[in-house]
C-alpha cells in the first residue's frame, strides 16, 4: 500500500562498479552508498504461490547472481516443484536447488536441516513449526527460527558453495542431517575430518547416464554421534556410510546455549575434487559473515549498474525486487579446474570439456526482454552465455530452446535464433559467428534427429513447403508455431545480411512473412489453417491452446514483433488497427478452456486481473501494449503500462499476475519502468512507454551513463507531454541502442493529460520490416 502522508526524497548514490573477483579498496568502499540497494529487494516475491494460481510460481533464491546453486528453504515434500509456498507453517530443511520452474522441477538438489532432542530424520517428522516473523529473507542471507527445535538456521551464499551457521540451545542430543534425496545417492561421514561428502543424481530429465552431483560439507564441531539411512527411511545407527536409491547422513554432539556451529557446503558436477576445490576457493577460511558480506557486495554491484531516484519507497522495492529475477538466471553450469581454467560437465553428452556452460532457461519466456536487457547492461555476460550456446551445439548438434540442465521438452518455437541474432546485431563480442549461424540454419532445414520435440522445429517440413503448420496434421499449437518460425527467421535474416549473407538474408526475409498466411481478414485475427489452405472451423479467438500456447488467438495475434506495419495494413489500416488492441482490453475476460479440459492458472490470472483479455501474466501478449505506438496512438500505451506497472506488480509474496519465467516478467517492468521496451530483439530499437521514476542512471559496462528524467512524473501524470534528448526535441515513439549505449540524458516531461501530437509523425512510429524494405 502507498503512503500518501509521508513521504521523502529517495535517492541512491552510483556505486563503484568493480570486479567481485578483486579487492575493494578503501577508496572504493568509502564511495559505496549508505543505502544497501540489496535489502530493498524481497526474495519472497512471488511467492505466494500454488498449482491453481501463480502470483509469481517463484521461491526465495538464496544466491549469488547467475550462481551455479542457489539455496532456498522447503516447506514442501522432497521432489514436490512448489518447493516453498508461503502460507506453509512448516519447513523441511535448507536445500541446494537448481530449479527454474515449479513446472520443469529441480535437479541435483539436498538438503540440511538441524534438529534437538530425540532423533527425527524423516522429512515430515523432522519439519519445524517457523513463522515469517522470525525470518530474515535477503538474496545473500537467509536466516530461520526452527521453533520446534529452538535453533536458528541461516545460509549465505557463493556461486558454488554456501555458508551455513546453525545456532544452537543447551541439549544433549543436537543433530544436523544431510538428506541427498531420491533417485540415486550416496554419503560418507569422515569423522576425522569433520567432513560429509557423497553425491546426489535426482533430476527431472535432461541429463546423461553419468550425471552426479558431487557435495562436500566441512563442519567446526566434532562429531560425537554419526549415523545413516537408507532406502525407505531405514536409520542405520553408528554407520559411516550409504548408498541407494535415497540415502542421508546424520551427525550429532552436546551444544551449549546459543552454540554456533557452521558447515561449509560446496558441490560440483566434475569429481568429488572438484567439489572440495570449489570449497576451498570460494569460502576457504572465511567466517560466516565475511561469507555473506562478499555475497552482499556482488549484489550491491550488479543492482547498483542501475540508479533509481523516485520518492516512491514501494515502487523503488518492486523495481530492485524485480532486477534481482532478471539477474538469477541462466544459471552458470562451469567451474574453475586446478588450473584456474574454466571447464564444464557437459549435461548433453556427459564429458567434462572446456568452456562456458549456463543452463535453466526458457527461451520462449526470455528472448522477448531478458536477453535484451543483457545486451543492452551486461554484454560480457552474454558475451560468455554465446560461448556456451556454442559449446551446446557442438556436444548436442543442437541449440537449445528449455535447458535444465540439459535439452529438455516444454514449450515451442525456435526462439534460440532471436537470442543469438540480436547478441551479435548489438555487438556482443566472442561470439563464434558462424558456428553460430551455422547452428540456427540447421533448425530451419533439418527435421530428423531432434533429441526432445522442442529443439529445432517441429513442422519444419510443412513450414517449408506449405508457409506454415498445418492445423489439422496432429501438430499442437501449430499457429503459434508459424508466428514465431516466422519471426525467428527474420532474426536469422537480419544476422546473416550484416554478415554480408544476401542469399541467405533474402530467403529468410521472404519467410520472415508467412505470418500472412495465417491471417484471417473475415475476423481480422490469427486462426489455424489446414492442409488444403483452408481455415480452422469452427473458430473461436477465445478458446486457449489448440493452435496456440498458453494463450487464444487474441493473445498471439500480436506476435508479429518484427512486421507490425505489415500486420496493421492486413487488418485495415491503424484505426482498426487500434481498435483490434482496444478490443482486447474492453471486452470482459471471457475464454474457452476446452482445450486443457479446465481453466489453467493462465486463464484465471486473466480473468481476475480486470484488463478485460489482457493477459499479463503470460508472456505471448507481453509487448502488445507498445504496439499502439505503431498505430500513432502513444497515449494508449502510456497509460496502459502505468496501469500495468502500478497494479499488477509489487515487491510482496503475491507480487507478480503470473509465473515470472527465468526473468521475463521482471524483465517487462525493469524495462518498462524506465520508460521503454524492446518490441522487436533483433531491431536496433526500443519502443517508449511511461517512464514510472523521476530520474533512472544507467552505468553502461562500456564505461558510459545514460539517464532518463521526468519532470513532473507523479501517479496521475503518467502522459508524455513532451521529450529531449541530449537537449534536443524528440518525437519518436522508439529510442535507439546506440543512442543508450553512446550515454546522454533522455528528458520527458509528463502531464495528466495526454497530449496526441507527441509521436504520431509517420517517421515517429518504432520500426517494421516491411516499412524499413519500403
């Protein structure tokens, strides 16, 4: 809730930025701001969260960002993907998870908990009564009071390891387990070294036969007490070892009041070397709070690359909260070796080889804001996340489209394309270029040998032929489909004419059009058709899936990002044009779910949200809002995004309207915040919207600032009235990527009334192909 009576300037200083790999001097620590950014982000956003209806589907990362494990409390069974749901009173343990998704699930995942008094091992006996009152939920700290035990249990964070500080009561029986979970584990208690190690194999798919992951846990107490179990909870007293389908370690000793003992955990998927090198590199001798102040300060750098100044304190939470999302994944899949070089166990083909490797990423959800939002603030990250691309193609034979760890089968589309196509088009730097392109090729014209039916692109061969996926030859969701082949060949067009590729540029330009084909002119929307060239019937724009995912024809319609001239020429002209998205917000949310035989959560986040059809919480109809701006109607979008922004966010455990996949959500209100978003990934653009702060600084990594101000900006001002860049007036709806990246001062100024001059020149509209050909 807003506070209306009391409010103050906020403003945040630019934070040094600075390697987390070096030391910070005294001089760059006495620039750092007094304002932690980090502790206005809510971890628990999203969290609030359950099968029927997603506020988010998230769960607290305790992690370092684009860490190689994360940590996260569970308040759920074992292997059950809602691993932490809010409004539970219970939780199980502290876990190493690698999860993306409730839906795709975990992998590699154990877990410690600590408990008091008489033995409890197994998960239900063992869970403690904890209340959110007595929890402490920072990205690089989390802490809980296990009241049934009165021990408090915290965690900090490294990219491959963690710290973890128990504090005990006065008892003579105190127990800290280690659960390696089900699907093949094993442990081994050194008591002499005051060590646990082993390994843990769960996984949800996408790994090869030989996939481990391999743990160590140091401790600071000697063990008095040292037991296992094994499959079937079956307790092993007095044993150093197990190994099955489901094992775990069990130590024990006396405490004193308000004993701590601490464990330090590291894991690799090399060698069980490779884990205690991890161990030893990233926490070494370090305590526990030098542990989760370097973890504090990463986190300070990365959100500091972005300087808010607003007096609205929960706006500010909400955008921070949402920034943290943006910067967890892909997740790095690669260690360092004994020589300091990076290696990875390769999740495709089970080698351990050089290079990059980063993992647990939809790219149906993130090439639409994620991975712009890289190349426009973190292009060395992205950089190294090509590489890795690279590597997977080499080992597999094939991009990956859902990696977790390895390829997996959820969702459509050839959205890899997009991804790589505008990585290079902005300039990222070490990318195998032609591999690259090389790859991309081989979706477009192999149909056989894919590994998982979302790689590459099923339907190819009646892509190729007939122009789109037939509705009516057994292929699901075939009308999303054509759109984004459609699209993601543009992506390839546009890489492959700079290359200086012209055939290559001019095939998949003239593909890049089949979203025509699709085109229904009697009800000026997207509908299946069949084999013969026929329509789809009986058609309805509202039932969801069928032709398409996740969505109805309302939804997809749009996903035209790279042509929208093209598409508002076949529905009329920009005032039907206009209306078509008008439509979309003014009728009331009804929808057909006869498809999935109930209502999926999808659908009843749109229709609770009152946005009429709108459907913010997944990510197909995402970009729909800007499209006014194509339709010389910027006004419409200004105050649609306000609404958006104001309404369907916030940093609070039911702070999302829907799953927020791998980023992409945040990413939409990061971007969109700020006052712009990018439309069309592979376009040197991004379309303008209603900046929600007062002032926003972007530190560029190659070394420039770029601000955004708006005069005036306040709840009910939400309208631009008019805009400068550089000091000079601006009229277009779009603001280039040089423009940002060449650092300056975008100035809005905004009113409470719209004024429908701004930006309706003809050259004022963001780009489309067909127009730029023209």
């Amino acid at each position: 809730m807003k506070n209306n009576t009391f409010k103050f300037l906020f403003v945040l200083f630019l934070i040094t930025i600075v390697s987390c790999n070096t030391n910070k001097s005294n001089e760059t620590n006495s620039n750092i701001s007094k304002i932690n950014l980090v502790d206005y982000v809510n971890p628990l956003m999203g969290t609030d969260s359950e099968f029927i209806l997603s506020n988010g589907n998230t769960y607290p990362a305790i992690a370092t960002p684009w860490g190689m494990n994360f940590w996260t409390p569970m308040t759920s069974k074992m292997g059950d993907g809602w691993t932490y749901k809010y409004d539970a009173y219970k939780i199980r343990g502290i876990k190493q998870t690698h999860q993306p998704s409730p839906w795709i699930n975990d992998y590699a995942a154990f877990s410690l908990m600590a408990t008091t008094g008489d033995l409890k091992f197994q998960e239900d006996e063992r869970a403690s009564w904890f209340s959110h009152k007595a929890e402490t939920v920072k990205p690089y700290h989390y802490s809980v009071y296990l009241a049934d035990y009165d021990v408090v249990a915290e965690v900090a964070p490294t990219e491959r390891a963690a710290h973890f500080k128990f504090t005990f009561p006065q008892s003579e029986q105190s127990f800290i387990m280690l659960d390696a979970f089900f699907k093949g584990s094993m442990v081994k208690i050194i008591p002499e070294e005051r060590k646990i190690i082993g390994y843990c194999r769960n996984n949800s798919g996408g790994v090869p036969e030989n996939f481990h992951n391999y743990f160590v846990a140091e401790f600071d107490k000697d063990f008095e007490i040292n037991h296992t179990w094994i499959d079937g909870w079956n307790l092993i007293e007095n044993s150093t070892n197990s190994e099955g389908a489901h094992v775990g370690a069990i130590i024990g000793f006396k405490t004193k009041k308000g004993e701590e003992v601490h464990v330090k955990v590291a894991s690799s998927f090399i060698s069980p070397a490779q884990a205690q090198l991890n161990l030893t590199r990233e926490i070494g001798t370090d305590t526990f709070n030098q542990t989760k102040e370097k973890a504090k300060q990463v986190w300070e750098t990365e959100l500091g690359r972005i300087q808010i100044e607003d007096e609205n304190i929960d706006n500010i939470k909400t955008f921070y909260s949402s920034l943290y999302r943006v910067l967890l994944f892909p997740r790095k899949f690669y260690e360092f070796d004994a020589n300091n070089e990076v290696v990875h166990y390769s999740p495709y083909n089970g080698e351990v080889l050089p290079g990059y490797m980063f993992t647990d990423n939809g790219f149906w959800d993130t090439f639409r804001a994620v991975f712009p939002f890289f190349n426009m603030m973190y292009p060395e990250l992205n950089s190294k996340i090509m590489q890795g691309l690279a590597n997977t193609y080499k080992e597999s034979g094939w991009l990956p489209e859902w990696a977790s760890p390895g390829h997996r089968d959820c969702m459509i589309g050839s959205n890899s394309a997009p991804i790589i196509s505008d990585a290079f088009l902005k300039g990222v730097k070490n990318m195998d270029v032609e591999l690259l392109l090389e790859a991309m090729l081989k979706n477009t014209t192999v149909a056989d040998g894919r590994p998982v039916n979302s790689v590459g692109r099923a339907g190819l061969k009646y892509y190729n032929t007939l122009g789109y996926v037939p509705y009516n030859v057994e292929i699901n969701e075939n009308a999303a489909r054509t759109l984004e082949y459609a699209y993601a060949d543009f992506t390839i067009a546009k890489m492959a004419e700079k290359l200086g590729k012209t055939k290559i540029a001019d095939k998949y330009f003239k593909q890049s059009m089949n979203y025509k084909n699709l085109f229904d002119p009697e009800t000026n929307w997207m509908r299946g058709k069949n084999e013969d060239g026929s329509f789809q019937s009986p058609f309805n724009p509202l039932k969801w899936g069928d032709a398409f995912t996740e969505g109805n024809s309302l939804h997809y319609t749009w996903s035209v990002f790279h042509d929208i001239n093209g598409l508002i020429d076949l529905m009329g002209g920009k005032e039907q044009f206009a209306l078509k998205l008008d439509e979309v917000f003014e009728m009331p949310p009804k929808f057909d779910d006869s498809y999935y035989g109930q209502t999926i959560h999808e659908i009843r986040e749109m229709q609770i949200a009152n946005m009429g059809n709108y459907a913010h919480g997944n990510q197909p109809i995402q970009h729909m809002i800007y499209l006014y701006n194509y339709a010389n109607q910027p006004y419409k979008a200004q105050e649609k995004v306000r609404d958006v922004l104001t309404k369907l966010y916030a940093a609070t455990p039911d702070g999302y309207c829907g799953d927020e996949d791998n980023g992409q959500t945040s990413a939409w209100y990061v971007f969109s915040s700020l006052g712009f978003y990018p439309v069309t990934p592979g376009a040197d653009e991004y379309v303008i919207g209603s900046p929600l702060f007062k002032k926003a600084t972007l530190h560029l990594q190659n070394g420039n600032t770029f601000e955004i101000t708006s005069k005036n900006n306040s709840e009910s001002n939400f309208y631009i009235d008019n805009a400068d860049l550089n000091g000079k007036p601006y009229n277009n709806t779009f603001i280039k990527f040089d423009a940002i990246q060449k650092g300056g001062t975008l100035q809005f100024s905004m009113n409470n009334l719209p004024n429908k001059d701004w930006g309706t020149a003809v050259e004022s509209a963001p780009y489309s192909l067909s127009t730029s050909k023209k």
